[in-house]
C-alpha cells in the first residue's frame, strides 16, 4: 500500500523536514497566467469545481502534472478515470490538484483512446499516486506506462478471480489476476504476525502482515480491499437527488460528511443556490457530529491503555453528543436529514438554549477529562514517542485530518477552501508538532472545543435570523445549470478531507461519480507510523488514526 520507498527509509532524516508554513498561496490570475504558458491547451474557469480546467494530450500528462505541484505548489487530491462516450477520447483520467486561499487548483484531465488506453505514469513527480493509478487500471482497464505498482488494488487473486469495478464495465479480456505476495523482511530472528482479514472484535475486515523481531515491529503491510460495496457504479444512472442515501454510507460513522459531500457536489453541477438558514444547520450538524467522532476517538484511545475508568467518561460525552443529534433530526447518526439543495425535512424543535448548554459543557467537560488523564504518568508513558509520524513523511504521503495537523501540518478544507457554511467565519485550526499517539490526542481534544464553539455559533445565527427551531421546510429550489455539467463537493470531515467528483446525464440522472475518502490517502501513513514500535502498541496507534475500511475500500 505505501508510496513510500521500501529500502532505507529508517536512515532517511532532517535534510527531508519541509518548512514550518507553506509559502504564500499564488492569486488566480497569476495560476492562470502560469497554466496558460503551459501551451498544453486551453485554461476556463470551472464554476461548479472552484478550479482552472484544463485538459492536455497524452504526452503533455507528466509534464502538466508537474507544473501543477512543482510550480503552483498544490497537491493531488485525487486522481479517477471516466468513461464519458464512444470512440476516441471516451476514456478519460482526470486529476485534481486542490488550491488554498487565493489560488484555486487545477483539474488536468486527458482523453484516451478505450481500445488501447495507454497513459505514463505520475509515480516519479508524484510519489503516492500509486494507489489512484492501480484503482484506474483495475477498475476501466489503463495501463500506467512506468507505474511501479501493479497490483490490482482490491481483487487479491485467489480471493476474487472476477473483476468487480468500481464504476463502468469491467475492461475486454482482463487477465486472470495472479496472487500477491507480501514484501518479505528476512535475517535472523526475524519472523511474520498475520491479523485478519477477519478479526476478534466486531471491526471492518483488513489484513495486516507484521514484520518482527521479538515484539519490535520492522514492517507493516496492510491489504485492504474486503469491504467494497460498489458504490460509486451503485449510483451511477440513479436520480441525482436520490444519491445522499448512498454517500451516508460510504463510511458510516461520518454519515452527515458523506451526504455534505455528495449534496454539494450535484449543487455546484446544477447551480442550486441553497438557503442560509439550511447552510447554518447543515453546519450545526456537521460540527456536532465531528464532536461525537472525535471524543469515540479519545474514548478509544483510554480504553486501549488500560484507562477504563477514562473510556467510560469519554463515552460518556460521546452519548450526550448523538444524543443531540438524535434530538436534532430523529436520528444518532444524523441520516436521512440532508438533502441535495438543503434539508429533506426540518430540524426538531428543540430549545437553542438547551443545545447551546450541552455545547458548552462538551467543550469544557472534555478540555478538563483530559487535562486530568494526561497528568498520569502511566498514561503519558504509553503516549509520548509511541506511533510517531514525521512530518516530512505526513507531507509526502500526504496525511489529512488530525493525522496531518498533529505531525504540524496546516490543512483544514474549513480554512483553505471555505465551503457552505464556513465561508465568512473564522475556523482555528489546532496542530501540534510530535507526530505521535499524545500528540494526536491532543489535537483532537482540540478539535473538539473547536467544534462545540463553531456549533454554538452557527445556533446562534439561526436565533439572531429568527429561524426559531425550524431551520427550512425542506430542501431548497435548485436553479438549473445552462448545461449538464460536473460538479465537485469537498467537506472537511472529521478524519479529514472529503471529496465527491460528480457528472450529470442530460436526463439529469448521475453519470459517474468519484468519491475519495480520507482514509484512502492516510492509511499508507499508519504503516510507517508503527515502525520501531512494540506489536502490543499497534492497537494503540491504530485507534489514534481511526481510519475507515469501508471509506478506503468503497
């Protein structure tokens, strides 16, 4: 799984730490004075992506890419391919390198012929790109010129001798897919751990191949690929207004995230306009259910030290969190409330001030639960040092959510691209700079005040807009596009950042959707972040990234 190299990665040291802050974002014009010197095609405007569209012949692939990261300094947020006609230049890949601040981002997209789709590969600018490539080979049949990996990314041989694409139909003659090997650490004393597929507690199926001498962990490979629904292929041909159902479910435990995602994707293709009383509740119940996330993740975390005691009041909070939401829209996880242009129905009524105090105490109740478990030494004994993660591997990954913030990075879509409800507020965005398991605990207790505050906020714009408990009546009036069009939805999750790429039939019904769960970019970083560590610390480590299988796998 991981984009990092195999060999000598232990000796790799400082001269890789990137700076502190990023450099200053680059304005609009100036993005698109530099991607209009490409020569490569023509740059427009995309509206409904927030990006400079540009696309480019098959030769001018690596080359666009590289100007994209090297030169405007963005990052690939994902990388799919879509099969969008007949003929020549039916077969299409596209690229989305995501802008901050000032600068918007770049959507690089190439067509290729479907009979003989031949592309080169993003591996050598683009060190992670390889899960991305392996998903477009297995899933519409391109073949990655160069490409160091591939594997298939979810048929693992003898367990799945069929292709199941994600999206599309499954490549003419596709070779019987051989077995996989797990790379092999040898010397002496040196012996192999397999865990799963399937495990002893009630978790998503995923293999992890441990390396070890004695119980110090040399390597990790994790093989994921158990939990894949088809979801992307389940929504496509479906009416676009119906596809909030499917997306609570690409990853369960971040229901609303998903459906956010998924809403404003199909509304920036359809040029909805969505009410603010609806944006504010979208947001109230978004921070709401990061809160309850995050304190899982804390509980989680006590209850692997031992610290029962501790877990028990974090999951504590944690019922207290969904019950609100429960109170909220009928339902703990928040499903069924959001809708393409809006809410599907009204928020409860429920007394604000009644809200706003549990709000409040969440924040402050958390602040002082963990303020009082760190001052254990016991506690801070198994914290402190264990499942470190560099920062200079958290950029090259590249890690998003708490994972990236608590090895120093700055990334937050709240801050960087403002969305929804978030545009106009002020989002402070809690990092810290060790990289290990005390240091993402810390950021989300962070987090979590962070998240109460901007619940808080939003509720009280509701009162001050004399909404009472009724934010809407229902979902908004979408205002229709000129043209049917793609449509890019991102939300900052709690795990990080969330992105839904869809494009819309004539009919109005969906034609392929992209969906890139944050779980696919940081579980690569787990793998490097257990090295060197004791096996009976992995649960530890694991729980401290919390990623999602079935966000990976989808």
């Amino acid at each position: 799984m991981s984009p990092i190299p195999r060999e000598g990665e232990e000796a790799v040291e400082g001269p890789r730490v990137p700076r502190e802050e990023p450099a200053a974002p680059l304005d609009r014009a100036t993005e698109r004075e530099m991607l209009g010197s490409l020569r490569a095609g023509t740059v427009r405007w995309e509206p409904t992506e927030e990006l400079w569209r540009l696309s480019v012949e098959p030769a001018q692939w690596v080359w666009s890419s590289r100007t994209a990261t090297e030169g405007l300094g963005h990052r690939l947020s994902t990388l799919f391919a879509d099969r969008t006609g007949d003929g020549p230049g039916g077969l299409r890949v596209h690229a989305l390198f995501l802008g901050q601040g000032s600068s918007a981002g770049v959507h690089l997209s190439v067509g290729l012929d479907p009979l003989r789709p031949r592309l080169a590969s993003l591996v050598d600018p683009i060190p992670y790109v390889a899960p991305f490539e392996r998903e477009a080979a297995e899933s519409f049949g391109v073949e990655f010129e160069g490409a160091r990996d591939r594997r298939p990314l979810r048929r693992h041989g003898a367990r799945d001798p069929e292709p199941r694409p994600a999206a599309g139909d499954p490549p003419a003659g596709s070779p019987a897919v051989p077995a996989d090997r797990f790379a092999a650490v040898e010397g002496e004393g040196v012996h192999e751990i397999a865990v799963g597929p399937v495990h002893a507690g009630v978790i998503e199926p995923g293999h992890f191949r441990f390396q070890v001498v004695g119980e110090r962990i040399l390597r990790l490979e994790i093989r994921l690929g158990y939990t894949h629904k088809g979801t992307e292929r389940l929504l496509s041909g479906r009416p676009a207004d119906l596809g909030t159902i499917w997306a609570e479910s690409i990853s369960g435990d971040m229901s609303l995230a998903g459906a956010m995602a998924y809403a404003q994707a199909v509304e920036r293709a359809r040029g909805s306009v969505v009410a603010p009383a609806d944006d504010r509740a979208r947001g109230l119940l978004l921070e709401l259910e990061r809160t309850a996330f995050l304190l899982g993740d804390l509980a989680g975390i006590a209850l692997d030290i031992g610290y029962a005691v501790g877990a028990a009041r974090a999951n504590g909070l944690r019922e207290e969190a969904y019950r609100t939401l429960a109170r909220l829209t009928g339902s703990r996880l928040g499903r069924s409330i959001l809708a393409v242009g809006g809410l599907r129905r009204p928020l409860l009524p429920v007394p604000s001030d009644r809200v706003a105090a549990t709000l409040v105490g969440l924040g402050q109740r958390t602040r002082s639960w963990s303020e009082e478990l760190l001052d254990k030494s016991s506690v801070l004994d198994r914290l402190e040092g264990t499942g470190t993660l560099p920062r200079w591997v958290a950029e090259l990954v590249p890690c998003v959510g708490p994972v990236a913030r608590a090895s120093g990075l700055r990334r937050d879509l709240r801050a960087d691209r403002p969305y929804g409800p978030y545009r106009g507020i002020e989002v402070r965005v809690p990092r810290a700079r060790e990289g290990d398991v005390k240091a993402r605990f810390q950021v989300k207790v962070a987090e979590i005040e962070e998240a109460c505050r901007l619940a808080g906020q939003f509720l009280e714009a509701r009162d001050r807009a004399g909404t009472g408990g009724n934010p809407s009546a229902g979902p908004s009036v979408a205002v229709a596009a000129p043209s049917p069009t793609d449509g890019l939805g991102w939300v900052e999750s709690p795990r990080g950042e969330f992105l839904v790429h869809v494009r819309l039939d004539p009919a109005g019904t969906v034609g392929r959707v992209h969906v890139r769960d944050p779980s696919f970019l940081n579980w690569p970083a787990l793998e490097w972040a257990v090295r060197g560590n004791i096996v009976p610390d992995f649960p530890l480590i694991n729980k401290s990234f919390n990623l999602s299988y079935s966000g990976y796998d989808r």
